[in-house]
C-alpha cells in the first residue's frame, strides 16, 4: 500500500475539483460539504474499502452508506475515479434523465448502495446492513461476511436528526463491530454554524452509547488511514471517526480571500471568479475542470489490482466453503436472488373469528419455520403487536450472537424501520417490523423511502382502529389509514404502487394477505391488523380472490340492490347490517377491499363487475371517511367513517356511540332508498 500523502491529497483535490465543477456547471446543488469530506472518502476507496469493480453486488463486498445526500457530488466525484460514474456524467449533474441525480439514488451496481437526502436515515440503513451482515455470518457460516465492513458517512444534520441516537443506541448495544462511521464534522450546517443549535460532547455521547470513538482532522489523510485501520481492529465495539474537517477546504472567493468555513457553501454555487479562483487553487484548469489527475488515475489503477487479489482470496474461501457446504451455498444464493420464498401455506391454521393481529401471528410462526432468512423486529410491542408469533420460534439478537432471527429494536419506531431498510438493501434477508399502527406515524419518512428504493421491507401495523378502546385518542389511528393509503397511489418509478398496503377482514383473509405480502418482492407492503376478535366472513368465501385486492364477499345475492362495501373488522359489520337488511326483502352484495390500490390494478371490466356504477354503495370505515370515497362516490350512496380523534372507553360502547353496529348500517343504507 502506502500512497504518497501528496498523491492522496491531490486525489483529494480532483474529487473537490470535480464536486465543484459539477454543481457550478448545474448552477445548483452543495459544493462546500463535499469538498471537505473529499479526504475521508478518497483514503476509504483508494486504500479500504472492499468490492469487486467486475461484480459490482458481490454479496461480501464492503458497503458505503451516505448519510447527508446532499454530498452527492463527493459521492460522484469518488464513484468516476473508480470509473462507476464518466466525466461526461458528472458534468451532467441534477439533469433530466442523468444517473447523477440531485440527491444519489440506489443503483448498486453504480457503487450508490442507498438514496439519501434525508438526513439521518442514511447512517440507520447502514446500522441494519451491519445486522444483516452479522446475520448471515452466523446462518450461512460463509466466512465472507465475517470479513465485511460497513462503512456509514455521516454530517452534523444527521447527527442531529433525533434517529441518529436509535441508530447508535442499536449499534452500541448489538455491539456491531463490523460497523465504521465517520462524522464529517465541520462546525458549519445550513443556516448557521453548528454551535448555535449544539453545544454537546459528541465524542463522549458515543462512548456512553457503547462506540469506540476516534478524534481526528479529518482533512488529513495519514491520520485518516490511521483511525481508518484501528476503527477496523476494534472488537465488540462499532466504531465512530470524527473528522473536523474544513467546509469548502481549498475554495476562494472572487478576490482571492479564503471562502473556507463559510455557510454560503453549503448550497449554492461557489460562483463566477470564486469558482475560478476554487479551481485554480486546487492545481486544476476552470476552463477544463472535468478531468481526472495521471498520478489520481494511478492510484486508482494500483487500487484496481490489488482488488483484484482480495477479491481473488475471499472468492477462494467462499468456493472452499461452499464446497464444503453445499446445500448452505445453494440456500444463500437463493436468499440474493431477490426471488420470493416458497412457503407452504397450508401449514398456517386459523382459528375460527380470530382477530387479525393473532391470525398474522399464527402466520409468522409457519414463516419463522419456513423462511429461515427472515428477520421480524417489533419496536418492543412484539406481545401486543403479534410479532412474538415469530419470537417463539426463535430468539433476539444480541452482542456477539445473531444466531437468531428476532431484532427487538426499542422504543424507536423510526429506528427499527431504517434498520429494516438497511437489511433489505444490504440483501439476503427479508425484513419485517411491527408496531401499533397509530405509531406508524413515527415511521412515515422511512416508509417513504422503502418505497422510493422499491425495497420489500414488510411492515405489521396493529390495533387498526378506534377499537383500542380504552387507551383513548392517542392510540387510536383514524387518518392513518388514508395516509398510508395515499402510497397505493403514488407510483415508484417503475409505474408500481409504490407501497401494497393490505387491511385483511378476518383471519383466513389475513393468511391471504400475508401471502402476497411475501409474495410482492417490487415494493414494500404493510398489512393493518385489527386487535379485537372479528367475526368470520361466511363459509365458502374464496379467500385467493384477496389476491385481487377487492372481491364479492361469499353468501352475496345476485342484482344487488345496495352494494356494502369496507376493509378490516368492518366488513363482518356489513355481514350483519346486512342480514337486517335481508330480513326486509333488501338483495345486498358485501365487498371486501383489503387493498384499492391492488383493485385499482385490476382490468376495469373486473372492478366494474365487483361495484358496478349505478348501484347503490354503503361504504364503512372506521378511519376517515375519505378512505372510502375513492370507492363509494357520492353520487351512487355515502360512507360512515370517523371524522374526530377517537375516545377513551371500552371498544364495545365505542361501536355504539359511534355507529359502528349492525343497526347502524341498516339505517344508514334505509336513508339511501
Ligand atoms: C431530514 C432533513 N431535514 C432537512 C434537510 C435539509 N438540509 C439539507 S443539508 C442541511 C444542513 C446539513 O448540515 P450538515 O449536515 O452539517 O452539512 P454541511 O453543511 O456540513 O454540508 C439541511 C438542513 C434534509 N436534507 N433532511
Ligand atoms: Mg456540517
């Protein structure tokens, strides 16, 4: 190895020249940041960091997770000295249609291992694949993952993101020792300088929390490679660098003054002269910035080769464990294969008018069995939120043993959510996480982007409704539902839904729902459970048809004068307004939605036939009353929903006081003839 310093500090300057250059040109976008952090990532890619440029998703390569976005034009600048991005590209910067987008998004295969622009999450997902690879260490006992690192990057805005303390509360704890983040720490954010909104001892904050921690200027690259190697050799311990670093190292103003340690480089253009000056300053050409250095070239090329032996040594202890254990090589190559796991279903028994929370927990007991790479987390509700149908079958991690598959996370759903993200992009696992459904408010920003990513994490939402009864109106979730269901609508880029979101009517839906849940490898899916017992749909009902998001409830009449329609526990309260409305000569066809967004999928002769226009509509839910509209237009009937925050008292005088009875329903469909 060692690189001349002055070889590394001019690779340093490139990645500054070209950062710059990029959002100069793009007259939009963050140069001060990126040209600070620039030392940090050139020692890490041209001396540490692990990965096959020839097999871009090698599963045991090292991972980079980019916290702060916004230093996009680091990330580019580093990812074309290793010839993942082209010069022509990065000059391209926040364009319409180039890969060097205004924040970076996934693309693996480009050396991007997540999107970032939230602050905060990014360094979470690396928390998650550092458990992902622990994981797989201890199931497969491929020694490859024993040898990865996970390496986060993270900035003063995340650091001051209130998940970064979840982040590292989990780390310390799980002792992730495979885990290295550097604090890019730079005394200067957005809007100010870091010391007017933080006065606190970061370093000793981390130590409490279970990290080793490393002090150093993070601007100079022998001490760099010097925490870099004893963060690496640290055991039982995850490992934090902070790095002072200097804001904009290198810039200039337009009359020739240092523009270092300057707010005003946070977000826009160093500009005109400035710029120039910039360029000049760091050895490179205004007019011809978007160049890469010989001797930068060459490092880079001596980096090449000796990847080439790593990779070549790690490939050869792979294959020797593989052919020593074939059926454990064959089982992890279908865990990165991306494909959906095969599961028998009909292992899965249901008891009869079960709630739906412990009808998903008798299917994540058959899943505990049968899909041995997954991971089931609970934000500790795992006994409320029937995720401890899984516990049972297993154990939770802890420091020095992920033999088990149970990640209890806290009291942090925000944190257990990105962890699960983390997870899902390190591969090779599937993750699920639960909690209250109310609390999925806690987790809407990761869900966001879980579903920008198209990522399958499966997310368990119980206690669905004001039936939570007496805990009162901070546990009862009535517009939730409609928001989540706004990412059913919203489409990911491959023009999917970008979430499946699966309220199941009773237990033997909810297997269903479960299924396609494990099924849906496109896009994350959630699936909202009820914490009360609910009556069964009548017999005969041909549960598969879930599949289609909305079907006609068995026991129907055929030319149906009202069509009642609902999700969850409120179907079965149809099912008994309408054996009123039967008793009265009424035909009534009941519908279940466990999820519009999948029956909005369906062809339009399908959902006409389901809720053919014309025909009288009743729609129940005990969210907003929006949640059904899209269903139930006004013109054809009218929907009962709940319009205020919910109340405290049991479920059952809830159900009355609020209409939610077979009496009701009668009434309220009486009103529409
Ligand atoms: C959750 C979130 N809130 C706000 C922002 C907007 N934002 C982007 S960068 C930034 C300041 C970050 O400061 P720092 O992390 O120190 O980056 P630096 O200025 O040093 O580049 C803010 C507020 C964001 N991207 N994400
Ligand atoms: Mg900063």
């Amino acid at each position: 190895m060692a690189n001349p310093i002055s070889v590394l500090n001019h690779a340093a300057d490139n990645i500054r020249i070209l950062a710059a250059s990029a959002v100069e040109k793009a007259k939009s976008g963050h140069p001060g940041g990126a040209m600070g952090g620039a030392d940090f990532i050139n020692v890490l890619y041209s001396e540490y960091l692990n990965y096959d440029p020839a097999n871009p998703t090698w599963a045991g390569r090292d991972r980079f997770f980019l916290d702060p976005g916004h230093m996009a034009p680091m990330l580019y600048g580093q990812l074309c000295l290793i010839g993942k991005y082209s010069l022509d590209e990065l000059a391209n910067l926040r364009q319409w249609g180039s890969p060097t987008t205004g924040h970076p998004e996934f693309d693996p295969k480009r050396g991007v291992e997540n999107t970032s622009g939230p602050l905060g999450q990014g360094h979470a997902y690396a928390v998650g694949a550092a458990i992902a690879a622990k994981f797989l260490a201890a199931h497969t006992g491929n020694p490859t993952f024993a040898k990865e690192t996970v390496y986060a990057y993270i900035s003063d805005g995340g650091v001051q993101e209130e998940i970064s303390q979840g982040a590292a509360r989990i780390a310390g704890t799980l002792g992730l020792d495979n885990l290295v983040m550097f604090y890019d720490s730079n005394d200067i954010q957005l809007s100010t300088e870091t010391k007017v909104v933080m006065n606190e001892d970061t370093a000793a904050k981390y130590r409490a929390l279970g990290w080793e921690v490393f002090e150093i200027n993070g601007n100079d690259a022998a001490q760099i490679r010097k925490a870099i190697e004893a963060a690496k050799a640290v055991k039982g311990k995850p490992a934090l660098i902070i790095g002072k670093c200097i804001m904009g190292k290198g810039a200039l103003k337009e009359d020739g003054s240092s523009y270092e340690r300057n707010c005003k480089t946070h977000g826009a253009p160093l500009g005109g002269d400035a710029y120039k000056n910039t360029i000049k300053n760091l050895g490179g050409d205004p007019e011809n910035p978007f160049r890469i250095f010989d001797d930068v070239k060459e490092l880079y090329a001596r980096r090449a080769e000796e990847l080439k032996q790593i990779c070549a040594d790690r490939y050869a202890e792979e294959k020797a464990w593989a052919a020593a254990n074939p059926e454990k090589a064959a089982q992890q190559a279908e865990w990165f294969s991306g494909k959906a796991p095969k599961i028998d279903w009909s292992k899965v028994s249901q008891k009869e008018n079960d709630a739906t929370r412990s009808a998903s927990a008798a299917c994540l007991s058959v899943l505990a069995e049968q899909v041995p790479n997954m991971i089931c987390a609970s934000a500790d509700l795992s006994n409320s939120d029937k995720t401890d149908g899984f516990l049972k079958k297993t154990t939770a991690f802890q420091a020095g043993d992920f033999s088990g598959a149970f990640f209890q996370a806290g009291v942090a759903e925000l944190t257990m959510a990105c962890c699960c993200i983390g997870m899902a992009l390190h591969g090779g696992v599937i993750p699920a996480c639960g909690t209250f459904f109310v609390f999925s408010d806690y987790m809407k920003p990761a869900i966001r982007m879980a579903a920008l990513m198209e990522l399958p994490v499966k997310f368990i939402w119980t206690h669905d409704a004001f039936r939570v009864g007496e805990d009162g109106p901070t546990h009862e979730p009535v517009e939730q539902e409609a928001q989540i269901r706004l990412m059913e609508k919203l489409k990911n880029h491959h023009g999917k839904n970008s979430v499946l979101v699966l309220r199941p009517a009773d237990a033997k839906e909810t297997t269903a729902a479960w299924s396609l849940a494990m099924a849906n490898t496109d896009t994350p899916s959630a699936l909202i459970l009820s914490r009360q017992n609910i009556a069964d749909l009548p017999a005969g009902n041909d549960y598969s048809q879930a599949a289609k998001g909305g079907y006609i409830v068995a026991g129907s009449d055929a030319n149906p004068d009202v069509i009642l329609v609902a999700s969850g526990s409120e179907v079965s309260t149809l099912e008994a307004g309408a054996k009123l409305l039967r008793e009265e000569g009424k035909k009534v066809r009941v519908v279940s939605v466990p999820s519009e967004g999948l029956f909005r999928q369906q062809p339009k002769e399908y959902q006409q036939s389901v809720l053919p226009a014309g025909v009288k509509k009743f729609g129940m839910t005990a969210g907003l009353p929006v949640t059904l509209q899209g269903l139930v237009p006004e013109s054809e009937g009218a929907v009962w929903g709940l319009e205020s925050f919910g109340f405290s008292a049991p479920y059952k005088v809830l159900d009355e006081k609020l209409g939610y009875t077979a009496q009701n329903v009668y009434e309220q469909v009486k009103k529409l003839f």
